[in-house]
C-alpha cells in the first residue's frame, strides 16, 4: 500500500548565514493526522515548519536544500507562488497576532480580503469561527476590537483567521505555551477537531501537549531528526536513547 | 545509565526501588521460613513468617502510594513509565508471594501438631526451586536482566513437573492408608501454594522484560496490532 502522505521531506538542509540550522531531514505526514515536533531550543524545530510554507526563505541569509512536497508537488518549484502555497499551508505562532486595529470580524476575513477573495463574509466569519471554537464567545460582538479578547481568545482568533482561507495544512508553532491551562484544552481539542479536515504539524516544548494531541511525534536534536515514530512509541518506548534521555529528563 | 536533570527525581525512582526490594527480600525470607517451619517441625519459625506478614501489607501500600505519587507530580515517559507501571504490577505479585508463604506457615502449624509422615523427596526440591525462580526473578528485576527473567519463565515448566509428580505421590500415600489423608491433603496444598508463588515469580519475569524492551510477552497474539508511521 501507498501511504497517503500530504507532506514529504525529502534531504531537507536549512542554514542562517554560517549556521547549518538542519541536516539532511526526511519525514512524512499521512493526511489528516497530527505531527508533534519536540526537542530544544535551537534544534531546529521552528525551522523546519518555517521550510514547510517558505517563510524560512524570508530570513536574511537564509538558505535550503533539499524537497517539501505537499500532495506530491514540490513546494521550492520556481512557478509555486509561496502566497498561493501559504493559501494552502496556514500557520499559527506562539503569540496571538491578531491586527490590533482591526475588529474580530475584519480579522478573520483579514487573510482573504488580502488575497482579493470576495463571497458571503458573514457566514465565512461565523464558520471559521465556529471551527475555532470561539464563536459562542464572541457573536455579540463582532465589530469589538480583536485586543478586546483574552489571549487564549486572540489565539482561537488567529486560528480562525487561518481557516478562513480553507487550508489543507496548519502549521502550529507553540500555539498554547503564551495561554492558561483552559485556554489550552480549549485549542488542544480544537487540535482533536481539526484533523478531521486537515493535516497539523505542531512544535511544542511542552512534551506533555505532544502526546495528548499528536498520531505521530518526531524528535529534533541540534538540527537532526533523531527519532520519529507513532507517538504512543515515543513516549513509551523510544528507540533512540538520545529520544530517551530527552523524553525521561535527562538533559546534558 | 545518564540521572534525570531534576536530582530528587533520581531519588524518587531510587526509593521506590529500594522499597520493592525490601518487600521481595521479606518475602523471600517467608518462604524459607515457613520452609524450615514444615521441615524442622518448629511452629515458632510459623508465627513469626504469620506475624511478618503486617510488615509486607504495608510496604504493598507505601509502593502504590509512592507509583501514584510519581505518575502524578513527575508524568513520567519511557523507560521512567515503564518501571513505574512494572512497580505497580509486580507488588502485587510480590505482597501474594508473601501471602502464599503465610499460607504455607499455617499449614505447617497444623502438620506440626500431627506425628511426622515419611518424608516426601520431591516437597524440598519443589520448595528449593520455587524460592530459586523468586530470587531469579527479583535479581532480573534489580539488574534489568531480561536473560535472566526468560530463564525464570522457562524454568516455570519444571516447577509444574515437580508439582505434578508430588501431587500423584501424596495421593498414593492418601490410597496407601486413610490416616495419611489428612496430612498428605495438608502436604498437597503446601505444593499448590508453592506452585502458585513460582508462577507470580514468572508474572514478575514477564513485566521485568516489559520493564527493559518495552514488549508484552504475555498472552501472545491477544494485543491489537498497531501500525507505526514510516520514519
């Protein structure tokens, strides 16, 4: 059998100026499945995420080689147009980034407004919302300030406003470590939610969030993918004793 | 092996092992005791294995106590999660050991009340292997040896023979001469109590492999196969 993968690593390098941020990285995302990405920090965790939608490419001196392909198609193809790939691969950041001048309606259609999309914006904002779980919590006031929220709602915001856009991959990266622990139910259900639609890769130091939410966990270590495998695996039994002795905490 | 960051998590583990310990080496000791209660026809050496039993029942509630206490505060994962939920397997096993050595004990205060039968051969070597297979297994435990622990589960198959061929020699006793029934019945259960702890040694031997490769070597073919993503 064919697996059915909706993103694929293939020898993924990445560097900044001098710095070889990852080494010869290769991994698969069957669809509709959740990939927990864990490890220290500087092991190269948010660069890899960074490749998947070519913000990586946006830093100065950046550099990368190597294949991402999302449904087979290679994502560094000179005719991909990266606004057109971040259409289809969403992300979301560790701080709510809501815009702060815009209301929480604006803000969800924000993306599409951006790309010149028009339609019915009213339903579009009460979906995506309702798919981010926080449209209970603000349908009487649409027109308030996005700053009026609290943070776990601004993140809920932001993942609304990734939805709208309909896209088949979300990126997440620490989405709940600037948020309670209600804030965090709330988004890691949303995380149980969403992958009935779509495919989530999530970086997380919080080893914790990794294997309540992820089918697949993969760990990174100054820049190499060490060990991936079904999560249960990782978590129970890793094969790696690099994997082990982070998962255990044992450090240095 | 590399000690956790946190120091007092090392501490942690190392408490409960060394509770677990003490629990399969006072147990280990009920057994010869209540051995040498039969075989020297002393009831002193009986009540005293009787009276020990208190001691094992707590250091049973102090080990759940100390497993519940590191899943909770420390969330454990991997080889941590694995010893841990072995811990909380095998004092079970260990606190029923003991409780089959008080078993023993009071059968020995019964026979010891009643003129000696003639010897039976195969009940000292029965009772030799079995204290063999809970020591083995308590040492594969302590050392993370799964060699160790397959050995015990191997060996398993000659306590059954032993106790097989006891049980057909008390019974031709009990054929022989009707007085022999009550003693050889009470010989008959000291065997099967016997029997019963070698095969908890054989369950502590299969969570001690569990403990160090992370597979499930009981009841083969009965888990739900899972299938791992490719790397």
């Amino acid at each position: 059998m064919i697996a059915d993968n909706k993103i694929e690593v293939r020898g993924l390098d990445a560097w900044f100026r001098g710095t070889h941020a990852l080494r010869d990285v290769s991994l698969s995302v069957p669809r509709n499945t959740v990939l927990a990405i864990i490890g220290p920090s500087g092991c190269g965790k948010s660069t890899f995420v960074r490749c998947i939608n070519r913000m990586h490419e946006l830093v100065p001196g950046a550099r990368q080689a190597g294949k991402v392909l999302v449904d087979g198609q290679d994502l560094h193809a000179r005719r991909v147009d990266p606004v057109d790939l971040r259409r289809r691969v969403g992300m979301v950041f560790q701080r709510p980034n809501p815009f702060p001048t815009l209301s929480i309606q604006d803000n969800v259609v924000a993306g599409l407004k951006l790309n010149g999309i028009r339609g019915n914006s009213a339903e579009l904002v009460e979906k995506s919302l309702r798919q981010a779980a926080l449209w209970d919590e603000v349908k009487d006031r649409l027109q308030h300030s996005a700053l009026s929220l609290s943070g776990g709602q601004q993140q809920r915001l932001c993942i609304a406003r990734a939805l709208a856009i309909g896209p088949e991959v979300l990126l997440m990266d620490e989405p709940a470590s600037a948020l309670d622990p209600i804030a965090t139910a709330k988004i890691e259900e949303l995380i149980h939610e969403l992958r009935a639609s779509l495919t989530i890769v999530i970086v997380t130091h919080n080893m914790q969030q990794a294997a309540r939410v992820s089918d697949a966990t993969a760990f990174f270590y100054l820049g190499e993918l060490v060990e991936h495998g079904s999560t249960e695996q990782i978590f129970t039994n890793p094969k790696e004793p690099r994997t082990e002795d982070y998962v255990t905490g044992k450090f240095g | 092996m590399k000690a956790h960051t946190d120091k007092t998590y090392d501490a942690q583990l190392d408490d409960l092992r060394n509770k677990l310990l003490s629990l399969g080496g006072k147990v280990e000791t009920g057994i010869a005791t209540s051995m040498r209660a039969l075989q020297e026809r002393d009831s002193k050496l009986a009540e005293q294995v009787i009276a020990s039993d208190r001691e094992v029942n707590r250091l049973e509630v102090e080990i759940d106590e100390a497993c519940r206490r590191l899943l909770v505060l420390r969330q454990p994962a991997a080889s941590d999660l694995r010893f841990i939920t072995t811990a909380l397997k095998i004092v079970v096993d260990l606190e029923r050991i003991g409780d089959l050595a008080v078993n023993v004990a009071e059968r020995a205060i019964d026979l010891n009340q009643s003129p000696p039968l003639r010897p039976v051969h195969d009940l000292t070597k029965l009772a030799q292997l079995c204290q063999q297979q809970v020591r083995a297994a308590l040492d594969a435990f302590v050392d993370g040896d799964p060699t160790g622990a397959e050995a015990v589960i191997q060996h398993d198959e000659l306590v059954d023979s032993i106790y097989h061929n006891l049980f057909n020699e008390l019974l031709a006793l009990m054929m022989e001469d009707p007085r022999n029934i009550r003693r050889a019945n009470s010989l008959l259960f000291v065997a099967k109590h016997l029997e019963r702890l070698a095969d908890h040694a054989t369950n502590v031997a299969e969570m001690v492999i569990y403990m160090v490769r992370g597979t499930d070597v009981r009841h083969p073919g009965s888990r739900a196969s899972k299938s791992v993503p490719p790397a």
